[in-house]
C-alpha cells in the first residue's frame, strides 16, 4: 500500500520590521524575526524598513590625513575649516599652517580656535594667528608709589600685563608691580599714550610732568617672560561649559598632566578663552590615567578618564574677604567604566555615551551609583571586540538620530531612533566626521573630504554593495523539515531600482540570485513606440520563486550593488510548507 506524506501549509511568515544587526554570541539560529546576522551598506529607517547607504563625492582635498574639520557660519559667510598635513584650509583657500598632530577645533565668539598638543591658534574670518592672550589687569587704585588692589592673576599665555594707578598730581615716578621686566611697552593718561622715561630695571615709569589728579587714570604694559604658554599649548581637547551660556573652555589631554583640566576665565568681565589664570585647573583622580573626554550634559560636565568617571559643577562661592569665586568641584561617578577614545563623547538625546570596550549611556549622572551606566552594545559586541577602540571617530547625526562609530574604514551606526545597528563599509579610513544643517562630511586618510548625498549612488566613484543576512530561521518548527517556493518583496517605488535575493539552508544554497526591479517611465528612458498606459507608481509585492528543499533553517540573502539606483524593502512574506520531522 502506497504512503502519501502529508504537509502542512502555514500562512506566510511576513517580516515588516527590519531590527538592525545581531551579533552576539547567541547565534544566527536565534535571532528575532527582522533581525539580522549581516548589514553592510544597508541602513534602518526610523520606521524599520531596509535602505540602501547613499553615497558621497568629494569637496576638498589636502595632502594629508585629516585631523579635523569645522562646518558653519562665521559672520555672514558660510566657511568649512580643515587641518591637514600641516596646513588649515577653508575651503580650497590656504590659511596659515601648524604641527600635524591631532587638532581640535571650536568657535567662541565667532572666531574658530584650533588646539594641536603643541600651539594654540586662531582664526577670525580673516587672519590666521597664534593666540596671543588676554592681558590681565593684575591691580588697580594704585598709588604712585605701587601699593593697590590686585584685581586679575596672570595669564600663562602671555608674560604682558598692566596696572592701573590714580594719580595724585603730584608725583611724577610710577613703580609697577615688578622689577627686572622684560619691556614697559606702553604708558596710558586717560587713554592717551605718554612720552615717558622706562626703568625696567626697577619698574619705574618717570614723566617729565606730573599726570593730573585722577581715579585710575594712568595704565602701564610691561611684560616679564613670555608666561607658561605649555600648560594650554600641550592640550589635544576642548570641552565648552556654562551655565545659561558657554562662559569658560576646559581643555585636557595634556602628556606631562594627564589628569589635569585647565579652563579658561572673564577678562574684565567678559568671557575669554585666551585668558587661563595659572591657578584655573582642576585635577581629576590619580595623575597616571588620562582624562580622555569632557561631555556637557544639562549643568554639568561630565568627566571621562581611561577606567572611571566623574563629575564638576558650577559653583559661586564667597572667599573670606568677600570676593566671589567660581570654582568646579568634581565628585567620583562610577569606578567601573571609562572612555579610550579621547574626545569622542556625544550627547545623544541628553544621555552621555561613552566607549570603554563597550558602548556606554549614562542613563543617571546626578549620584554616584555603579548602575548609572548601562552597556548598549551587546548586539555588536563581537565587532567591537574586534576593533582597536582608542582610534574611534565618532558622530551625533541627529538629522536620522544616528550614533555613528567609525574605525579605519568601518563605521558601526547606532540609530538612537529605533535601537537598531548596522554597518557601513567605505573605500577609505574615516579621520573626521562632523554634520551641518543635516549634510554630513567625513574626513579621511587620504587628505580628502567627502559630503553625503541623497542624491549620490556610489562612495566617489567605487561602487555601493549593499548587504542583507537574515538568521537562519526555523519558522518556529525546529524539528520539522520545510519547502519554500515563493516569497514576496516590497518594494519603494523609485524611478529605479532593484533587488537581488538569494539563500541558504542547512542542506543547500541557491544556485542563482533572483532580481526584481522597477523602472518608472520618464523622459530619459521613454520610448513612444513601446508607450502604453499600464504604469502604476503604487506600492506592490514582487513575487519570487525561490525554491529551497527539505530545510530545517533558512537564511535569505538581499543584495544590491547598481551604481545609479536606491532601494528601499518594505517587507518580505515567505510562503513555505511544513514536511515530516528532521532526521
């Protein structure tokens, strides 16, 4: 008597949900439906669906690496500020030149700074300069004699200073408040500068006539030295910090201080960050870690170093003789988690992240606490165990809401949107990214800048292959065997576009990708002598025959690597039937 096996038809398994890339170490047999063993080029739309990377073309070149980048207005005039080999540029205009080293760049009052572990340098639209420094005014309401008030400390910037005097009518030597100076540069009578007989020697400043009776009405300039410049020169990193606005700049990453911040203060009431008191630092834990990242959350800086974190605040207090002070103190936050990646924290959606050989969100920074950080990478773990971590470049693109962590020519996103992964893979090592006004630029090895495009198709010229694994899914049933036939594939309509689909089972491969496609009609391909009037724009599956046999698990493979098209899945649906049980 003959047996007939009997099988089991289901309703197809429909993936409407792409999930971003998995993996850890639970293996490709266990992923969630939607989720994925491989993405590369691919990325996830903030509601879930598979995309094609676009592409990017190149803007500017330098002759070197580039070390950093700087988008945005200064004025009225749109500039993009690099640094490469040597060399700062806006745009194909050369500007001036400093070490090649890692540089960091900021604006303050509309004028950028550029700090490189070696100077610091500036440049106000105009002209390119090393940072002078601010002038302190060290004491007023002197006497001719020099008994005054102090008022600002000394700037390490800069050897210069001056002091005020209120002249008594009378006297006609002026000592100021050192001797053995370098130069008495200038000599002030209500603004005007004097003919006046310099005493270096014991900082005395003669006038033939004395100046008239007056409340800080003569200033003198003098420099001694050339101040301790090195304490701010020998910084990588800047961090800008105030309350209801950016007041000071901390920087840090210095070799010979490792712990140690230095940041700036008010000259003359007013915010400068080319005026550093030689007291205006704070060390942070042991001095044989770096700190390696300042990030500004809310109405503190939070305080990265190689193995733990801390925290400042700003405080006014009121010294005993009655003058305000602002100070920083700093607290210990958590002792089990750091940041190797110096100056590559990012604010995302006010959650400090930090890497410390995993992704790190400080989901509370108010208290010391060892649960305060919350390790989110464990979906990619494997691939960041794989990478050298201190040579990551990271991005806050809050355009799409994406964390993006680039290594060489890797870059790992992290969509903060929808909690997905995926990765993309470029022709080039990344050195820099920054973004503005929603267009992202990245900087590489090979002294090139590239801007993003939605309009672009290919990484400069080399094309995009994109990339889509599934996990190997057992459509629920591990122990049964099962066939498919067909599967449907929606796609966005786009003028072109297309797909490759493809897979894998336990027992075989598909021996050839099958490719849908959609060309719409325009004037650029038409052909009246095949014109008809069936075009229909509308969102449709594709139906696929994809024969695989007798497979426990199931892997789908989507490609895509046209130089001159977007794809975007909308869902997949796998019809399949269920067979006898897996031998």
């Amino acid at each position: 008597m003959a047996y007939i096996q009997q099988t089991t038809q289901a309703i197809p398994t429909t993936i409407e949900k792409f999930l971003g890339l998995n993996i850890s170490d639970t293996g490709e047999t266990n992923l969630k439906l939607g989720e994925a063993s491989k993405i590369k080029n691919f990325r996830i739309t903030k509601d879930y669906k598979l995309q094609k990377m676009n592409g990017y073309s190149q803007v500017y070149a330098g002759a070197g690496a580039i070390r950093a980048q700087w988008v945005g207005k200064l004025g009225n005039a749109s500039v993009h500020v690099f640094v490469s080999d040597g060399k700062v540029y806006n745009k194909t205009t050369e500007l001036g030149s400093l070490t090649d080293d890692v540089t960091s760049i900021f604006e303050f009052n509309q004028v950028l700074y550029f700090l490189n572990g070696h100077e610091y340098k500036k440049w106000d639209g105009t002209t390119f300069s090393t940072v002078g420094g601010y002038i302190p005014l060290v004491k007023i309401s002197t006497t001719p004699q020099g008994v005054g008030t102090d008022y600002e400390p000394i700037n390490v910037l800069t050897g210069s200073k001056h002091q005020t005097f209120s002249a008594d009518g009378t006297s006609t030597d002026f000592y100021i408040a050192e001797q053995n100076v370098t130069s008495i540069d200038s000599v002030l009578v209500d603004g005007v500068e004097a003919t006046v007989t310099k005493d270096a020697t014991n900082g005395k400043v003669t006038f033939s006539t004395a100046p008239a009776q007056g409340v800080d009405n003569v200033d003198i300039y003098w420099t001694k030295g050339s101040g301790s410049a090195t304490q701010v020169t020998s910084n990588y990193f800047a961090q800008k910090y105030g309350l209801a606005s950016d007041t000071r700049v901390f920087v840090y990453g210095n070799k010979t201080a490792k712990n140690r911040i230095y940041f700036s203060d008010l000259g003359n009431g007013v915010p400068n960050v080319e005026y550093f008191p030689a007291t205006n630092f704070i060390d942070v834990g042991s001095s044989n870690e770096f700190v390696t990242d300042i990030s500004r959350q809310y109405d503190r800086l939070i305080i990265s170093k190689e193995t733990e974190t801390y925290y400042a605040t700003y405080e006014q207090i009121t010294d005993i003789e009655g003058n305000s002070i602002i100070t920083f103190p700093t607290y210990p936050l958590n002792s089990s988690h750091g940041m190797v990646a110096k100056g590559q924290g990012q604010l995302l959606d006010n959650y400090v992240t930090t890497i410390d050989g995993s992704i790190v969100q400080w989901i509370n920074t108010q208290s010391k606490d060892e649960r305060n950080a919350e390790i989110i990478s464990q979906r990619v773990q494997e691939w960041l165990n794989s990478k050298d971590l201190t040579k990551a470049v990271t991005l806050d693109y809050q355009e799409l809401k994406e964390y993006w962590l680039a290594i060489d020519n890797q870059v790992m996103i992290y969509n903060y949107g929808n909690s997905t992964y995926y990765l993309l893979e470029f022709p080039v090592n990344v050195t820099s990214l920054c973004d503005y006004e929603g267009t992202i630029y990245m900087g590489a090895s090979n002294g090139k800048i590239y801007e993003f495009d939605d309009s672009r198709y290919t990484y400069a010229g080399t094309k995009i292959k994109s990339e889509w694994e599934s996990g190997f899914y057992d459509f629920e049933l591990e122990y049964r065997r099962k066939t498919m036939r067909i599967l449907w594939i929606t796609l966005k309509p786009e003028l072109k576009t297309s797909l490759k689909v493809n897979y894998i089972s336990d027992r075989d491969a598909g021996e050839e990708d099958k490719e849908i496609s959609i060309l719409s009609m325009t004037f650029a391909n038409l052909n009246f002598g095949n014109m008809g009037f069936d075009y229909n724009a509308t969102v449709k599956p594709f139906k696929i025959k994809l024969k695989a046999k007798k497979f426990t698990f199931l892997k789908l493979i989507l490609t895509n690597e046209k130089t001159d098209e977007r794809v975007t899945v909308n869902s997949i649906s796998i019809k399949k039937n269920y067979g006898g049980e897996t031998k």
